[in-house]
C-alpha cells in the first residue's frame, strides 16, 4: 500500500504564526506566499542562489522612524495581492546584500519596495536592527510586522515585532536543525576570546565578523574557518596553504584612535570574503586576525569515519578529530546552506609564575 506524505505541518504552522502575529493579514497574500515558498527558499538568479528578506508590514513608515539612517525605495502599488509573484520576481533580483524587501499592506493599498539602513560594517545592518527593536512592539497603536528569511536551502525562519520565532525546516535530517544566528555568535565570541580591548570596542569588531558572515552566508557556496591559538604554529597539519607573513587585524583598523576609515573596514572586509570563497581552508586566530588562506588537508577515512557530505565537510571533520594543540574551532557552510560552528577544548594558557621574594627585593 503506497503512503504519501506532505508537509500539511509547516505550512499549518506558519498560517498560524501569521494569523497570529498579524490581524487581518490578506489570505490571498498569504495563498501566494504559502505556494512561493519552496521557490524562495532557492531562489536564483542567472544562477546565483540568493537569500531574499522579506518584511511583512501594515506600517514601514514607523519601521523607518525606529531605525536610524533607514532609507526606503517603493517600486510598485497594487490595489490586491494578486500580482504579488510577479512583483516578488522583480524586486527579488536586485534585493541584495542588506537591502530587504518589503511589503506594505494598507486597507486600500499594497505597497512593494526595498529598505536598508546606511550603517558602518562594524554597526548592526538594518535587519538585525529590526529583529532586536522594542520600540515597536511597545508602540500605543499597535503595528504589525513580520520578518521571512531563507537560513539555507531548507529551512525559513520568521520572526515578529513582538518577539515571537518560528523556524520551519523541511529537511529530512534532523541534524540539519542548527540555525545561523546560533552557530555564528559562537564562532564569533571563540574567533575574539584572546583580544583584548575594550568592551565597546570588542562590540564593534563583533559585529563586523557578523556582518561579513551574513554576506558569506548568503553570496558564497560553500566554506571552511579554522579557528586556531594566537600563538599557534603549524606543526605539518596547515602546511598546504598560504600564510600572511603579517596577519591582517581587524581590531587594528579602528580599534587605536576615534577616527577610522569606513572604506578601508570594506575593503578588507571584501578581501576576506575572498579568502573564504576561494578554494580551501582559510585560517584565523582567537584575537580575530586572519593568518591564511587556500589552505588544504588530506582526510583520512579511518580517522574521520563516515561523513554525509562532500569534500569539504569531510575536511572539517578530520580537522576536528585531529585534536591538535591549538586548534580551537571549526566553522563549517555547505553549499546548500548547512552551518555549524564546533568547538574544541579551549587551550590552557601556562600560569604564569610567582615571583620570588629574593626577585622582589632587587
């Protein structure tokens, strides 16, 4: 007897988040949506995958008064939703990088645009700005407002204005459930456990990680970091690579002075999506310093055992069994959008020794 099996759960769950989350939400919107949404999920354009942010909104004007530095273009007015796939393809296409697309949705009107806030790299870009804003939710007149993001190839997640989450994931393996945010704020805090600065200034190089992560994650294929000592030295495991003979610290650009450079921040930012992009391992330390790049190891079977993946997630693997000193971490991104960040035990730095008293007498 022949058993079929549908999705009947996720898409139960997200009508309920949005009838929940947003009064009087178009049913028809939500048809198309509903209908989309394995599309948007993996969305493509002249084939280059691409992470669409949608926002669901009934005011982006008070969205763009809570959010500094915002900026708004609106495209295309409807009276009804029924144009709203046509209206998607377009704008879709070229809402890239920090721009969202958003949809606002009045009694008598709908309106189609894209939104961002012209922050500094090392600033929460404007949905994250969104994600974590109390404002809104606090408002007299209630608005309301809903965020829709791919995480990969499989699983959307969803966030409103009063704080609630959803994540649907459609993939079979349960081992796929990590979540971006998750993985990234622990990769980011082991890549910056050894600098030592100030806290505002920590807070600063933090977000930029973050903010050139999110770029990989949605611009690039596939990805390994390497999180290793600052004081590591390559004992043969890394030898197969590019190293900096001067490592490149992103907390030096604008950590020793008020005054920074904006376009530099981006220029080496971009040099390091790069690094990650090309072919390879690319390495760091836990003072955030890039040490190299287009590094490669040679898995081997027994140590790794058996890995569901490709190449390069059979690489992270052995990395992690190896055990070797001074490894502190692995970050690893398929090219459908799995991500997990895995730590080591983190090293021991020596005690440092007492001083005796014959020494404090000189």
């Amino acid at each position: 007897m022949e058993e079929m099996v549908f999705f009947d759960q996720a898409k139960d769950s997200v009508t309920k988040f949005f009838e929940t989350e947003f009064e009087n939400f178009p049913p028809l919107m939500m048809s198309h949506f509903l209908n989309k949404f394995n599309d948007i999920l993996n969305y493509s354009e002249e084939g280059v995958k691409i992470k669409p942010k949608i926002i669901f909104t009934d005011n982006i004007e008070a969205i763009m008064r809570s959010i500094p530095k915002s900026h708004a273009i609106s495209l295309f007015e409807d009276k009804e939703a029924t144009m709203f796939n046509l209206r998607l393809k377009s704008i879709l296409a070229i809402a890239k990088r920090d721009w969202c697309l958003y949809i606002d949705i009045k009694e008598d009107k709908i309106t189609y645009g894209m939104i961002m806030s012209f922050s500094s790299i090392k600033d929460k870009n404007f949905l994250q700005l969104l994600e974590s804003n109390t404002t809104l939710k606090d408002r007299p007149v209630k608005i309301h407002a809903i965020v829709a993001r791919p995480l990969n190839f499989f699983s959307m997640y969803f966030h409103s204005i009063s704080g609630n989450d959803l994540t649907v994931n459609l993939s079979l393996d349960k081992s796929k459930n990590n979540t971006f945010n998750t993985e990234i704020r622990e990769f980011v805090d082991a890549t910056f456990s050894k600098l030592r600065t100030t806290q505002r200034k920590l807070q600063d190089v933090k977000n930029m990680y973050i903010n050139i992560f999110t770029n990989v994650m949605n611009d690039i294929n596939g990805a390994i970091c390497v999180i290793v000592d600052k004081d590591y030295q390559d004992n043969g495991l890394f030898e197969d690579g590019i190293w900096l003979k001067e490592p490149i610290s992103f907390s030096k650009l604008f950590s020793q002075s008020k005054s920074y450079s904006e376009e530099k921040l981006q220029a080496f930012a971009q040099l390091f999506i790069n690094m990650l992009n090309f072919d390879g391992i690319t390495i760091v330390d836990n003072q955030g310093r890039i040490r190299a790049y287009n590094v490669f190891v040679e898995p081997s079977g027994k140590k790794v055992g058996y890995v569901v993946g490709g190449a390069r997630k059979r690489a992270a693997y052995y990395i992690l069994s190896s055990k070797k000193k001074g490894i502190v971490g692995v970050y690893f991104q398929s090219h459908e959008g799995e991500v997990f960040f895995q730590g080591l035990r983190p090293q021991i730095e020596p005690r440092k020794k007492k001083s005796s008293n014959k020494d404090s007498d000189k």
